[in-house]
C-alpha cells in the first residue's frame, strides 16, 4: 500500500493499491514473491486515478497466472486487458500471464493499476 508514503502528494494518500494471492499451486508462488513487493513499489510520485485492487490467481487445470485489477472508477481501455466488468467494487480488468519473466508482467501490470480514468 501506498497510503501515508511521505513522497505521496497530500491529495493522493487516501489512494491505496492493495494486492492478494490466491494460488493453488506452487506453480506460480515464487514469480508471485517477486510481484507483490514490486507492485508495493510502484513509483508513488506516479498518480493514481483511483483506489486499486490487484487479486493473482490460479484456475484449477489452466496453467496461467491470472491477474485481476480492479478500479473504484472506471479507466481507459489498457492493451491486452480484458474489461472492464462492472463489480460491486468497482470495475475489473483481468489479464492472463503464461510464461514471461516477472519484471514483464509487473510492467504489464502497471501499466493497468496506472490506466487513466475515463
């Protein structure tokens, strides 16, 4: 989370990106390892549009790392994402990862948390 960083201007700290797994497997545990604390280290000088929520997941039997990212507010359309799909939270974007080195798909995954609001 980014909330309180004390390079987070004023009106951004009350913007928060928070993450959570859910694996089933060890299949994706230590790229996992390697996302969450990158993903705490998004650039917080960057602004935020809205409150994000990263979930990495696996779907028994798929193979793939699953990646939703859900916005309070509605954002621009992010190449290579699917959605938005409108959820009591908010609006979700989900991304599949098959095999790509972690620093790949922490980029592909900022580039959503980052979208900018419609």
């Amino acid at each position: 989370m980014i909330a309180g960083h004390p390079s987070v201007p004023r009106s951004q700290q009350s913007l928060l990106i928070t993450t959570e797994h859910r694996l089933l497997t060890d299949e994706w545990t230590a790229d996992v390892s390697l996302l969450e604390p990158a993903i705490r280290r998004f650039d917080a000088k960057r602004p935020l549009a809205n409150d994000c929520r990263i979930v990495l997941f696996e779907i028994p039997r798929d193979g793939h790392l699953h990646v939703n990212v859900t916005h309070r507010h509605e954002t621009k359309s992010v190449r290579g994402w699917a959605g938005p799909g409108s959820v009591p939270d908010g609006f979700v974007n989900n991304r599949t990862f098959g095999a790509m080195l972690a620093g790949r798909i922490v980029d592909h995954i900022r580039d959503m948390v980052f979208a900018e609001r419609v």
